[in-house]
C-alpha cells in the first residue's frame, strides 16, 4: 500500500498541475513564430534525447517486448493515440485559446473512463455517472458567450480549433485504453520513450527544424519550456502518486483548467498582447466549475 505523506505527495501534485496548466499558454505563445509540427517535434526530440538517454544509460528499457506478437497491436494503437493527441491539441491552439483548450481536453479522461466500461468490464459508481452529467452540462455553459456564432458558423475558426481539440482528446484516450492492456507486460517508461522516438521520425518530413533560429529570447525560453515540460510533469506526478493517494493526486489535478484560465486572465492584464483570453463571465465560470468538478468525481471513482 502507497505510504501517504502528503507534505511531498502535495508540492509534485502542485508542480504537475501547474506545468500542465502552463503548457497551452506557452505553446500558444510559441506558435506565432512556428508551426505546430515544428513545436510538437522539438518536445519529441527533447523528450527521446533526455528520457531515452536516462533510461538507457540505467538499463532501464526493454522496448523489445512492445514489439512481440502479444503486444504490437496494442503498441501501434497506443503509439498512434499519443501521436495524433499531441499534434491536433497544438494545432488546435492556432484557433482557440488556452483556457478553451484546457477545459473542451477535459473529455479525454471521460472517454477512457466510458471506453473502460464498454470494453474492460469496469464499473461506474453513481458519482462517476454524476461527473459525466456536469461536464456535459458545464461545457455549453463555459462557452455560453460563443454559442450563437458557432451555431450559426459565424466563427469557423473557432469551431474547427474546437474540432482538433476533441480529437486530441480521442486520441489520448486511444492511449490511456491501450497502455491499460500494455502495462501489464511492460513499463511505462518502455513506452514513453518509444512515443517519443516515433514522434520524432514521424513528425520530422512534416517539421521545420531550422526556422527555431529565427527565434527572439522568449521564443527559445518558451521551446525550452515546452521541450522540458513534460518530462518534469511526469516525473512530479510518477513521484507523487508514490507517495500520495491516487484520488487525492487526481483533486488537486483537477484544478489545472482553472489554473490555466487564471493563469491567461493575469497574463492578458499584465501582457495583454501575448496571447488571446477567453471571454469570461459569470456563467463561463459557472461551466468551467461544473467541468472540473465533474472530471473529479469521474475520476476518484468510489474513492473518497
């Protein structure tokens, strides 16, 4: 059983949110100066480079195995997934903004959590089925100041931004699913590393390695960023689920699309020419609430 010691488990829970919360404010910033495939592939490169150093310098990997009869169906569905969820979420923040991204990415977990039950024979809980009915609630209340246009195809941009987003979030949850069916033979690591290898020869044909260097100071600070983001939010959340009760990592995650939205409100007062803010009012907060705490409650399942 997890030792639970919250004065460790708390600050890499926060870490985790706050570079998750980070991470669309930053591409979106980045995307002005290149192209979404170019973005997503450096964060490949930088993740095969650093993660695949590590644990091939310990020993730690045996990508072999995803690659047997057992297992390669799984591999190509998971790899896939990860694939398509992170370029269609960085393609669809040339459309949208990050506080839209944030919380319409909130359907992946559902997806999984629904694909689990059709298929995995897992169960929900009454609470579970109450968080499915507050995100479907909350979501037409988030973007309740943009509903006539996109209703009326005013706004195509917006809703094709929309578009990519859900299918990042079918795509992460094609990932989740298959890494369910993979992870009992082989590690986590195993497949990270062998994501991040695939994205970088997948995305490379597609990629414009050289138009970094046209890049001011903040536009290389910003790829930094992105480039180390995911192995540092991975790493804090790997740590504080090891410390730290699943159900109570999953709450203070759930935060992360009101830390995001937040986070682009101070930044559109302070910067206001950095990035697009979504419009906001009492009724989008009232949304992006029932959001979060619906991904809550699907999340935790029976757990306290």
């Amino acid at each position: 059983m997890t030792q639970s010691n919250w004065k460790v488990g708390l600050p890499l829970a926060l870490i985790t949110a706050f570079m998750w919360a980070l991470l669309p404010i930053a591409l979106k910033g980045l995307l002005d100066n290149i192209s979404a495939t170019t973005a997503t592939w450096y964060r490949f490169v930088g993740a095969a480079v650093l993660a695949g150093g590590y644990y091939g310098w310990s020993r730690q990997l045996n990508l072999r195995q995803l690659f047997g009869r057992a297992l390669l169906p799984f591999t190509l569905c998971a790899v896939t997934g990860l694939l398509t969820n992170y370029l269609t979420y960085a393609t669809g923040l040339n459309f949208i903004t990050a506080g839209a991204a944030q919380i319409v990415i909130q359907l992946a977990p559902l997806m999984l959590l629904v694909s689990s039950v059709l298929w995995l024979g897992e169960h929900f809980s009454p609470r579970q089925w109450l968080g499915v009915a507050m995100v479907a609630a909350g979501l037409p209340l988030f973007f309740n100041q943009r509903l006539p246009e996109l209703a009326s195809g005013a706004n195509a941009d917006y809703l094709l931004g929309l578009g990519f987003i859900v299918i990042a979030a079918v795509g992460w949850a094609v990932y989740g699913f298959f890494q369910k069916k993979i992870l009992s033979r082989a590690t986590p690591q195993d497949l990270l590393v062998l994501i991040y290898l695939a994205g970088t020869l997948c995305f490379l044909p597609m990629a414009e390695p050289l138009s970094v260097v046209n890049l001011d100071w903040l536009g290389w600070a910003l790829l930094v960023f992105l480039t180390a983001n995911t192995l540092i939010a991975y790493g804090a959340f790997s740590k504080a689920l090891a410390c730290w009760e699943a159900s109570r990592v999953s709450a203070t995650l759930a935060l992360v699309p009101l830390m995001t939205l937040a986070l682009g409100a101070l930044i559109g007062i302070l910067w206001p020419g950095y990035i697009e803010v979504e419009p906001l009012n009492w009724i989008s907060w009232l949304g992006a609430a029932a959001v979060v705490c619906g991904s809550l409650f699907a999340a935790i399942g029976k757990g306290r």
